[in-house]
C-alpha cells in the first residue's frame, strides 16, 4: 500500500495546499482521476463514513483544470434558497446588483475551465440538481464533482460508488491512526479481525483506533462483538454497512463517560465549526460544568469524535456529520434539544452584537474575519429566531444587527435575503423592525433597487415618529439622504444629511455609519462646488476614526481627499492616499471602495503622463461594475472625471491603442486588477504598452469637472465588498 498525498504544487482555488494523509484507496483514486478527466459530471456516492470526501478531495487535486478546483461545503446550509449564496461564497464571489446569485454564478463560470466541488449536498438534492443541470448546459468548461450519499438523477451524471476499504488497506489504516495516538502497533491477527468486524468502514476504523490509549486491539474487539451481539440478536454475519457504522459509532458512544456523551449530544447543535468560547457557554452547565467543558472536549478529541482546526480567528473544532447525527439523535432522545438550539441562538446574538459593537475599533479586521467563520451559525440562528413566532423580533434584531456583514464585508444578496424575511413577518413599529427596515433599505440602495428602498425606509420613519423611536428616526433619515445623494439630488441630500448628522449628535450615536454620513455630506459639498468645505469634513471623519482605530470608513474619507490632492495639483500625495484607500477596502472585501480607487487612480495616471496605465485601469475598473452596477451609478456627477480621463488617454494614445490597454486591463480579473493599481504586478501581470506622455492638469472648478470620481457610497452609505 501507498500513502497518498497532494503534490506540493498549489492548486488553484480553495482546497488545502496540504490535504490530509491519505492510506489505501490506490485503485480508486486512480480510476475516479481517469473519470474526472472523461466526464463534465461525476458523482461519487457511498455511506456516511466510508471516505467519499476525502477521495474526492485528492482526486479533484490532481484535475489541472487551469481555473483551479473549488470546494463548497453543503452539510452546514439547511435552506435550499441558500444554495446559490454558498456556492457564490466558495468561489470569492461579490456582487452588489440585484442580480440573484444563480445569475452571478453564470456570469462568473461562462468561460472559465474549473472543478467545483459540491460536498454534502443529499439533503439539498433537488436545488443542487436543478443547479448543476443549469450551469453544465451555460458554462461549457465547468466541470462538477458531487459528493453525497445518492445520485443527483440528471442527465450526464457518470456515478462513481465507494465501498469500504479493502481489509489490507483497512488494517494500513487502523496501524497509522494508532501511530498518531502514539501507539505502534503491527498488522496482527486481532487487528486484522477488527477490521473485518468494522466492514472496512473508515470512520469506524478511526474511531476504533482513538480508544487504543485504553483498550488494546484484542479488548477492542471483545467489546464490539458484544455490542454487535446485542444489536443482531447473536448473528454476527453480514450486517448492513450503514448499520455497522452506526453501531461502532454507539459503541464509542458507550465507551465514554457520562460527560462524554452529554456533550457529544450538545455540540450537535452546531453547524460546522465552533470554538471554545462557544461551546462552553451553549454546553455548559445542568450536568457539565462550563469549566470543565476544555477537558471534555479534549477527550473527545483523543477520540476521534471531533476534529481541530488552528484559523485566523483561532483554533476552532468540528463534528463529523455522522458522529454528529447520532449525538443530534440522543439530544432529541433527552428532551433536551429545545433549549439547546435556544442558547446556541442566544449565544450567536450575543456574537453578533459584540461584533457589531466592535466594528468601530481597531479589530475591524478580526472582526471581518470572525463573521465569516462564523456564518453557518449565524444562519442556523437566524433561522432558529425566524422559525417561531415568540423568536420574530430577536430575528429582526440580529439580521439588523448584522448590517456591517451585508454592507461591509460583500453579502448584500444574503442580507437581503434575511432582511426581507425578518420585517414580513412580527408585529410592525417594533424596534427591532425599525432596525431591519432601515437596514434593508440600505441594501436595497447598495443594490441599486431604489423604489424598494425608499419603501423601507419611508416605512422605517413613519415607524420610528409613531413609537417616538429617536434612533430609527436618525437612521431612516439618513439613508433616504443618501439615496436623493446617488440620484443627483444634491440640495436634499445635503438637507437630510445634515438633519440626520445633527439628530446623531443628539442622542450621542457615534460609529461607522455616522462616519459615513459625514462622508456623504462632503461629498454632497463636493458636488455643489464646494471642495474645500468637503475637505474639512474629511479631515474630521480621518482624525475621529484614528482616535478609535477605524478603517472601513476611513478609507472612504482618504478618497475624496485623494481627489482633493489630485484637484490641487499634486498626484503624488492623491497615489498615496488612494493606495491606503484600495489596500483597505480589498482586506475587506469592499468591492465598491476596490473599484472607485483605481477609477481615481487611473485618472492620477494620466496625470502623471503615463495614458496607457490609465487605459488599463480603466479597462480593469469597467470590468469590476457589472458587479457593482451601473457604472458610476449613471450619474452626471460621477461620471465627469471618468470622461476627462478617458478623453486625455485617447488623445495621447489613439483610439486603437487606447482599446487595446483597456482590453489588457479587461483581462486581469479582481486580483491582478487590485495587484496592478497598488503597483503589485508581478510577472502575471505584465506591464501597459507605452504611449506618448503628456500630464492631465487638473480641472477648474465647473459643475462637470470639479467633483470626486464617483461617491463613496453606493447608492448610500456603508459599502459592502
């Protein structure tokens, strides 16, 4: 037998550089390659346990597809209307039209060559089909490997079924696992014996192996056959395999303490990853003190019932879905499941007021992170809160409170999705509704869908004067300011915005909304010919967001003061800040910030002599706003400095030239787009042609030339990514 691992070769797209080590499955892994390489759609089925994941994994390693292999992990989505959003989420997707995520995907897979991967997906079966069936017949270069426990049933499908392990391989794999607990074992009769009684199963094997600390090979397998007896009535002779997993799974089950199982059962609650923090709080107590929850877990974890993980946000754990099953079904056993799921809910509307707080500090960044790790609970949350009438207004309250996840970290689809769910339904005037509201509109204006945000916001105001609501009042006010912002509505924007700022001060509200108000008041400054006034304000909303370690909303007033520096003649000093600018809203995932700092900074190209770098930023930027919308939100306004770049580069270059540099910059992709502006190019990313030099000079104030290149907001306030 051979150990099989992935090559030391990056593979494009999301699998682990390093996978897992591989024993066994030689043959298979081999002929699901050739398979792989021969059909569009393949679908590799097999009982939960017996590896089908992990085969698939190492195989899709080895595809070469030039767009690299993308994972996407089904098991944690419960609702079938989220699909789309995960698939979207796996590939590093953002879009900030109303375009449905089906469509984003289209565009996206149309002429790219890649391998997704969609793993667990049976009890979403009918969406992934539906899926897959779509993007095959539109994106002629994907190809898809399904992972799950049956056929998805549509036309092309070429199954690949996985049975157990063969017994050399089974003892192979029984003898690394006891390694790694720190036990050496030989392939010896009682082990070979075992692993027949286990059928080859891998996860069996493994779980097996994590009780060796204990029990040796030949106690092992005095105490499964007595389970095995019990179970069959005295027949020890072909037992169904799924019935064999479970039952080693119950048998490691009995095997452990009291605390054991009572925490097994409780972390069930979880979708996917959780840490301690977490799993101390929804776990603790009634039996299992949250103190000793550490120990527990650690225990658990020499068993091979939960897997760790060290991330960005720390080290995290899992649940094997099967293990996880089995523990869900002693937790409804005890009664207990109702008020588990509840303090899971609290505790993630916990989380996400914490973060909502601590967005406007200096661990934006953590917190960003935070919210991505934890997004399959927060989703089980919501949809713990939205399932029951008496959890309504909580689910108002945390899709609300989630506003800089939808907004600023490029999840304006899924926030819209939560959000319009959340204000249907519970009883109106409430405020946590008032909150909802009011962030939906906000959405709905990032979007670009603006009768559906004046809606909600105008909803939101009458709401708020009704119960006396000062804060949604505040908010409401502000967001239907920004909305008369992007509609070119400059006088009522700046009527509104004040107003709203002032109601602000009032009752002491200060965070990174408020900040981006003061934003959009400059910008509205801007607009009516007043740069210096715009400025001011700037410099003030840089100074406050220093002092509190701000930089989403920072890096919003560093743009229009980039475009200040560029309109006072000095390039240089507007390079800098927009460079500050775009480092930030690319760690963010900011699409809308990333976008509007390479239009400013190929205009600063130009300036600087250099038209064909400012022709391929250009092209880089136009092809980044199908994402975004409309290019430069179809406004007049924002849409006069694009023209006066675009006009200099033509006349320096030609037209032919110039099309040729954008076409250049049309082909970089996100990336290379962000790695080209920042002067990151690298060898991928080759240099522009060189045209003739001559510097843009900055305009003379006019109503169509003195304005920032597009407004900070899109369509309004906070920006998502």
């Amino acid at each position: 037998m051979r150990d099989h691992q992935c090559g030391s070769t990056p593979v494009p797209g999301n699998l682990p550089l390093e996978l897992t080590r591989f024993v066994g499955r030689t043959a298979e892994l081999a002929r699901l390659a050739r398979v792989l390489a021969a059909s569009r759609l393949v679908t590799v089925t097999g009982a939960g346990g017996v590896g089908t994941s992990r085969l698939a994994a190492h195989a899709a390693a080895r595809a070469g597809v030039r767009d690299g292999v993308w994972r996407v992990e089904l098991a944690p989505v419960r609702d079938p209307e989220l699909v789309h959003h995960a698939v979207v989420e796996a590939l590093g997707l953002t879009d900030h039209t109303t375009r449905a995520p089906r469509e984003t995907l289209l565009a996206h897979l149309a002429e790219r060559e890649l391998l997704l991967i969609l793993d667990g997906f049976e009890h979403l079966v009918d969406t992934c089909a539906s899926l897959v069936t779509e993007l095959s017949c539109r994106a002629p270069g994907l190809r898809v490997l399904a992972v799950g426990r049956r056929p998805l049933e549509v036309a092309g499908e070429h199954l690949f079924p996985l049975g157990p392990l063969d017994l050399d391989e089974a003892a192979e794999l029984f003898v690394d696992r006891a390694a790694r607990h720190g036990i050496g074992l030989r392939d010896d009769p009682d082990v070979r014996e075992l692993c027949r009684r286990l059928e080859g199963i891998p996860l069996a094997v493994e779980l097996a192996a994590g009780r060796l600390r204990a029990l040796s090979p030949a106690q092992l397998l005095e105490r499964l056959d007595d389970r095995f007896q019990l179970l069959t009535g005295g027949s020890r002779d072909a037992l169904p395999r799924h019935r064999t997993l479970r039952t080693a799974i119950g048998w490691s089950h009995e095997l452990c303490t009291p605390e054991e199982r009572l925490l097994w059962s409780r972390l069930s609650v979880f979708a996917g990853w959780f840490d301690l923090e977490a799993a101390e709080y929804v776990c603790g107590g009634d039996g299992l003190p949250a103190d000793d929850v550490l120990d527990v877990v650690a225990e658990l974890l020499a068993q091979s019932l939960l897997t760790r993980e060290e991330t960005v946000t720390g080290v995290r754990y899992r649940m094997l879905d099967t293990v996880r099953a089995y523990g869900a079904d002693w937790l409804e056993a005890t009664g207990d499941a109702a008020r588990l799921r509840r303090r899971h809910r609290d505790w993630y509307v916990g989380l996400a007021t914490w973060c909502e707080l601590d967005w406007f500090s200096p661990r934006q960044h953590e917190v960003a992170a935070r919210i991505e790790a934890e997004l399959p609970n927060l989703r089980l949350a919501l949809e713990c809160c939205l399932a029951e009438p008496e959890g309504v207004r909580l689910g108002q309250y945390l899709a609300g409170s989630l506003w800089f996840c939808w907004v600023g970290c490029g999840r304006l689809a899924e926030g819209r999705h939560w959000l319009e769910r959340a204000v249907r339904l519970g009883p109106e005037h409430e405020r946590s509704r008032l909150k909802a509201l009011w962030v939906l509109g906000h959405v709905a204006i990032l979007q670009g869908d603006a009768v559906p945000a004046l809606a909600a916001l105008e909803e939101c105001r009458t709401g708020a004067e009704r119960v006396a609501s000062a804060t949604g009042r505040a908010y409401a006010e502000h967001r239907i300011g920004c909305l008369a912002l992007v509609t070119d509505d400059m006088a009522r924007a700046e009527t509104l915005l004040r107003s709203a700022l002032e109601r602000y001060r009032e009752i002491g509200e200060l965070n990174s909304n408020v900040l981006m108000g003061q934003v959009e008041l400059a910008m509205t400054r801007a607009f009516q010919g007043d740069l210096p006034d715009a400025v001011r304000l700037c410099e003030d909303v840089r100074r406050v967001c220093e002092d509190h370690g701000e930089r989403w909303a920072r890096g919003y007033a560093l743009y229009v003061l980039a475009y200040a520096a560029w309109s006072g003649g000095d390039p240089a000093r507007a390079r800098e800040l927009l460079t500050d600018c775009l480092d930030g809203a690319h760690a963010f995932g900011d699409l809308l910030g990333s976008v509007l700092s390479i239009e400013l900074l190929a205009l600063v190209a130009a300036t600087e002599g250099d038209p064909a770098e400012a022709a391929v930023l250009q092209g880089a930027a136009a092809a980044m706003w199908p994402s975004v919308g409309l290019p430069l939100f179809g406004s007049a306004y924002y849409n006069a400095p694009h023209e006066l770049c675009e006009r200099a580069a033509r006349d320096q270059l030609g037209d032919e030239r110039y099309e040729e540099c954008a076409r250049q910059g049309r082909s970089l992709g996100r990336e290379g787009a962000v790695a080209r502006a920042l002067g990151r190019g690298g060898p991928g990313v080759p240099a522009a042609l060189p045209g003739p030099c001559g510097p843009v000079r900055p305009a003379t104030a006019s109503p169509d030339t003195h304005e920032p290149a597009a407004s900070p907001t899109r369509k309004g306030g906070e920006t998502a990514g």
